[in-house]
C-alpha cells in the first residue's frame, strides 16, 4: 500500500467515523438537508446542495451510496476541504473548470482522477 492510499484510508476512515459529532451547523442548514433527503437516488444529489463543513450530513449522504460510490463521494469531501484551505480547485472541477452538478459527476471525476495518478 503506498503512502496515498494509506492516507485516503485514514481520513476516509476519519470523515466517516464522524457521524454525529458534529451537529452545530444542523439547524443552519435545514432546506438543504430536507432538499437531499427528498432525492430518490443519491447519486442525483446536488454538490451545491450539500454542506461539506457538516460532517454529520455527509456522512448521512455516504450511507445512501454504493459503497464504491461512498468512497469516491468521501474522497471528493476530503478533496473539496482541501482545496478550500489550500486554493488548489483541480481536484474539485471538471476539465473544462466547471464543477460537478451531482453526486455522480463528483464520483466520476474522482474515479477518472485516480486512473490517471497511477
């Protein structure tokens, strides 16, 4: 296992074990959370929906995902946090600089991204 592995596993492991910690932002954020509930399929969820700072909410979206989905879904989370801290959106857009619309685009871009870093 090399070292980037090793450290997606620990802060995957990490942002999911958060769950119910933190719940301050809950009630800030109500309209989102009632609009991503009303989703049928998780994938369609809107990014601009979700409340990435919530560790609580995307966790709770992880659980409705396949679990191959779930960990492309934590890793784009982790990979937005980043880039909120660091500037560096490349692993956040699309090619042609857009962000992903859904859940699905975000896991599609963070699949492709993980192809082409091997």
């Amino acid at each position: 296992m090399n070292m980037r592995s090793s450290i997606f596993i620990a802060a995957t492991l990490a942002l999911a074990g958060c769950g119910n910690g933190s719940r301050a932002n809950e009630g800030d954020h109500q309209s989102a959370g009632d609009s991503i509930q009303a989703v049928a399929d998780a994938t369609e969820i809107k990014i601009a929906d979700i409340d990435f700072l919530n560790m609580s909410e995307t966790h709770d979206i992880a659980k409705k995902l396949a679990p191959a989905d779930a960990a492309l879904f934590l890793e784009y989370a982790i990979n937005w946090k980043a880039a909120k801290v660091s500037g560096d959106q490349s692993k956040i857009l699309l090619p042609d600089g857009t962000a992903p619309v859904t859940i699905a685009d975000a896991t599609a871009l963070t699949k492709a991204q993980n192809a082409t870093s091997r």
